[in-house]
C-alpha cells in the first residue's frame, strides 16, 4: 500500500512555469507506475501523463506533450511534474495516482491517489 501526497500547486500567470511533487509513503514505491491527472470544474478528470516503475518510460497526453515533463526520485520516494508554458486551460486540480503493475492513461486503472493540488493559471 502506499500513500501519495501532492504538493507545490499555487496561481500563476500565463507562460509561467510550476513543479509539482508527489511524495509517497511505503518502502515500495518503485514497484509502481505513476500517472497525474487533472480535474477543471465541471469536467471529467483527464489524463495528463505517466511513468514507468523506473521511470524509463514516460508518455504525455497530447494537449500537455513538449510542455509537461513527468520524472520520479525512487530514492526519494518521490515523483514530479515539471510545467511549463503554462496556459489558462491547465487549471485544474492535479492529482497524483500509483498503480501495481504497467502505466495506464486510464484513471479507474490506479488504486491510489494523493488528494489534489489546485494550479491556476492566469491569463
């Protein structure tokens, strides 16, 4: 099992640039892929990118891709989220999820989940 804490999401202006962290808990972190997600008000939560357990492999969707890096410090038992270029419709609340086995852009693929941080982003 294992416990995901986002951090780092704040208001920022347009083209502007934000690093989000997920922090996990558990001695096995490395044993899960990792995705982040979002959520706008009134949308449905979307996938933005993930990352291999070793963090090999990373694959973007495609509104976020040259603009968005995902990394993981399996020492650290951490995972990140690098932003840049940032643009009014990337507000959202992001949210951080782990999942046994390969990365899923499927949200109901990931057994846990961090509770969220709000990045918005103004124009």
């Amino acid at each position: 099992q294992v416990q995901l804490v986002e951090s780092g999401g704040r208001l920022v202006q347009a083209g502007d640039s934000l690093r989000l962290s997920c922090a996990a808990s558990g001695r096995t972190f490395s044993s899960y892929s990792l995705g982040w997600f979002r959520q706008a008000p009134g949308k449905e939560r979307e996938y933005v990118a993930r990352i291999s357990q070793s963090g090999s492999f990373t694959y973007y969707a495609g509104s976020v891709k040259g603009r968005f890096t995902i990394s993981r410090d399996n020492a650290k038992n951490t995972a990140y989220l690098q932003m840049n270029s940032l643009k009014p419709e990337d507000t959202a609340v992001y949210y951080c999820a782990a999942r046994a086995g390969s990365s899923s852009t499927l949200y109901g693929n990931y057994d846990y989940w961090g509770q969220g941080t709000q990045i918005t982003v103004s124009s």
